[in-house]
C-alpha cells in the first residue's frame, strides 16, 4: 500500500492515450458538459461507500471520482492541466493553513474556520459571501452552506432556540397556506419549512442532509418489509384496508426499526 501518489502520473498517460486521435471513441467524444452528470454521480457515490463504512467500496469509487478530475483536466488542456490543479490546490491549503505553515496560532477547529473564512474573503474581495456556493448543489445542502456563510457576517440566531421557534413559525404559516387552498403560496412556505429545519439541524452540529438520508433509508426498509410480508402471502398491499396496512407497518417499525 502507498500514499504518496506515484501512480498518478501513469492514470494521466492512460487519459492522454485514450484521448488521443487513435484512443477510443467514446472518451474522444466527451465534453466538460458531458461528463458533468457523472462528477456528480461519482461524487454521489463516494458519499454512499462513507456511509456503508465500505472501505473496499470507498477505494474503488475515490478512483472513479479521480478520474473525472483527471478526465476534466486532459480536456480543459489549452486552459490548464493536472498540475495546474494540483498547484492551485496545494498552493490554497498552504496559505489557508498559516498556523501549521506559517507562524500564526490557532487554539481550536473555531479558530481555525474563522481564519479560513478571512482569508477566503481577502483572496476573493468583490465577491460576495454565497459566491462561492454552488447553485447546482443538492438543495438540502445549499440550504446548510448558506445559512453557514451567513453566519460569518452575523445573520444568525445566538443558539439553537431561534431556528427552532422559527421553524414553528414556518409550519403554522404553511397550515394557513395550505389550508387557502394557493397552490404557490403553500410552496414558498414549504420551502421556508425546509430551510428553517436545516438550520435548527445546523445550530446543533447536526448534518441535515445525512439525517435526511437516514430518514429515507429506514422508510425503505419499512416499505421492503411491508412488501416482502405481503408478497409471501401473496396479497395486494394497495388493496387492503387501511386498518391492515397500519398493523403492517407497526409490525415493520418493530423488525427494522
């Protein structure tokens, strides 16, 4: 096992020969556009090998993601290369970092997010403070790096009690909407409900897109059980009456949880 990167360079040869006028045909014909779903498709699976603690899973799809950096960076040739990105990369951890590489101090992991956020300012002065959030990043997450930025300039409640308030603010607004029967008006209060309960998950170090993701998981598994149980009594779930399909899912509750 190494961790240095020597093998790096040879996956750069790889893409350069595939890429090449007598390389393959498919590779030849991507775009930077093109290979966008799969950044993100890659990316997607990075994070589900994390939250299965599957190492051997992690290891194979860190490479996939890898590779669309190495893949982006062939293309974008006449711009820069995968040095330049490596350069650029390790020139900003450096620089971020004056307190290992230079002669600052930093007392805990606080001091040290405020000093990346004041540096990240000074490097990019006429940008504002959600510049640097991607529009394209999954919703949920957007709305817990906004409310983070924000944060920096002071927009923020002192503690975890504000959001929470806020966050029955939102619903009972959202009961009123819904109950007016306006379709647009209901959406823009969901929408604050949303965001409300990312930042009470926020105030209290709580990843709101992971809870939500293990929301989702536990529902599954409470639907493959319902599903699994009534296949084998080779029953219709859409067909039973209502009073079943909750003892069925009470019954799911307790084997998966």
């Amino acid at each position: 096992m190494t961790q240095r990167g020597e093998r790096l360079p040879e996956l750069v040869e790889i893409m350069q020969k595939l890429l090449a006028p007598d390389g393959c045909p498919w590779d030849r014909e991507q775009t930077l556009e093109s290979l966008r779903p799969y950044v993100l498709e890659e990316a997607h699976e990075v994070v589900d090998a994390i939250d299965r603690k599957d190492m051997k899973d992690l290891r194979e799809e860190l490479g996939d993601l890898l590779l669309q950096i190495v893949f982006q960076s062939q293309i974008a040739g006449q711009h820069f290369g995968i040095d330049d990105v490596i350069g650029a990369i390790c020139d900003k951890m450096i620089r971020r970092h004056p307190h290992v590489f230079g002669t600052e101090e930093a007392k805990d992991s606080e001091a040290v997010l405020r000093r990346w956020e004041s540096l990240k300012a000074e490097e990019k002065q006429g940008r504002g403070v959600l510049d640097g959030v991607p529009v394209a990043m999954p919703a949920l997450l957007r709305a817990y790096r906004v409310g983070e930025k924000a944060a920096h300039l002071g927009l923020d409640w002192p503690d975890g009690n504000g959001p929470r308030e806020k966050l029955s603010e939102e619903i009972r607004e959202l009961d009123e909407a819904l109950a007016s029967g306006d379709k647009d008006a209901a959406q823009a209060e969901l929408g604050d409900v949303l965001f409300a309960a990312v930042n009470v998950a926020r105030k209290h170090g709580i990843d709101a897109e992971s809870a939500l993701r293990r929301t989702i998981d536990k529902f599954g598994q409470r639907v493959q059980h319902v599903e699994a149980h009534t296949r084998h009594k080779g029953v219709d779930p859409a067909k039973l009456p209502m009073e079943q399909l909750d003892l069925l899912w009470s019954q799911a509750k307790e084997a998966v949880g």
